[in-house]
C-alpha cells in the first residue's frame, strides 16, 4: 500500500478524532475588532458581544449583552464634547477596571457579589485655544483607559439566593473604545449619527477567565 496513503489515513483519523476540541479551543483564541455604526444619538442599541454586532433587527445579534448609547456634539474633528455609555441591562452585568498585571481569577473571585460590576461612561473633548495669532488644540480622554488599566465584562450572570454569582461569561476590553458623533461632513460617508469601534475578546465558555486570545479583525 501506498505510505503517502497511509499517512494521510493517520492524519485523517487523528483530525477527526479531535475536531471537537481543536474547533472549541480556536474559538476561545480570537478577538475581535469591530466598528458599528448608531443611527441615532442619546439612544440605547443592544448589542450582542459574542456575535459582534448590533441585536436584529439592526444587526445580526440574538442577545442584549450590553447596550451602547453616544451623545454630544461634533463641530469639526478640531472641536468636540463626546461620550460613550455602556449600559448592562441584566442584573449582575457590568465591567469592572483592572490591572493588565491582575491575577484574573483571584481579582474575580473578590467581586463575586450582584453589584461588584458596573456600568461605564468614556467621555473625549477637544477645542481650539485662540490666544493672540497663535491656536492651540486642547484635549481631553478623560478616565477610563490607560496602558496598564483595562476592563473586564461579566455577562449572563446566574446567582444563588446569597446574592452571589455562581455562573457567568467574561469578556476582555483590549483596546480603547474608539467613538465619534458623525458631524455634516461625516454624513458623506455614514448614514448614522454616531460610530463606536471596540476591540475585545469574549470567551463563550461559562466561568472560564482565560483571557489569552490572538488579535484578528473579525469579519
């Protein structure tokens, strides 16, 4: 018998027989990287974390994860006032900060409680200083975000009568939310009144904290 054939016949056996895990663990390893469009400002949109879009029908996800509203005003990319909500409408859900250093599982089981985790508020203004002929731009991000501190989202929070959660799915915030009101000249490219860019990591596997993942545009 031909030993390419053979060898292929392993291979074939060995693939089939660990196709479960092999599919599981790829998709626990990916990020994702998306940008969604709001067609309205100062309006709550559901959004679907493990899906990666907005709940249908404006999207294609099937579960309100969380909610994402942005206000303010944008007069020019020079001149702004924007903010961001992240809104957890199930009781339980919400984010928490973190080290990057942190100790994942141990910094979880500190807040297990109903209102350990929260809602969050990004806020970034910039307005051009005129003094005399000169102009300077002044910025502002805010809180929220720095190189070291990011934030974890529980979602799909399951509790005892203690008021403790038992079950729940984390997500990873990896990048800095990315957002913007769209101003008249933004309206040539988009059709909404506001943008939000996230990039995260969601594991699907209930109270699993392994946040590991490698970073790819998800599609």
């Amino acid at each position: 018998m031909n030993k390419n054939f053979i060898a292929l016949t392993l291979l074939s056996i060995f693939l089939g027989g660990c196709s479960s895990n092999t599919t599981e663990q790829h998709q626990v390893k990916y990020a994702k990287l998306i940008s969604v469009e709001l067609p309205l400002k100062n309006v709550f949109y559901a959004y679907d974390l493990e899906v990666g879009d907005l709940v249908s029908p404006l999207g294609k996800g099937q579960k309100a994860h969380v909610n994402l509203l942005i206000k303010g005003e944008a007069i020019s990319a020079e001149e702004f006032d924007e903010q961001l909500v992240l809104a957890f409408p199930n009781e339980g859900d919400g984010a928490i900060e973190v080290l990057k250093t942190d100790d994942l599982n141990e910094k979880i089981q500190q807040v297990n409680k109903l209102d350990s985790f929260h809602d969050l508020e990004f806020s970034q203004f910039s307005r051009i200083l005129v003094n005399g002929s000169n102009k300077e731009i002044s910025r502002s991000l805010g809180h929220g975000f720095t190189e070291n501190l990011t934030y974890i989202f529980r979602v799909n929070s399951r509790f005892n009568n203690k008021g403790d959660v038992i079950e729940a799915n984390y997500a990873y915030l990896i990048t800095h939310p990315s957002y913007f009101v769209v101003n008249e000249k933004g309206r040539e490219f988009y059709r909404s009144e506001g943008v939000v860019k996230l990039g995260y990591y969601f594991n699907p596997i209930v109270n699993d904290l392994d946040m590991s993942y490698d970073f790819v545009k998800s599609k």
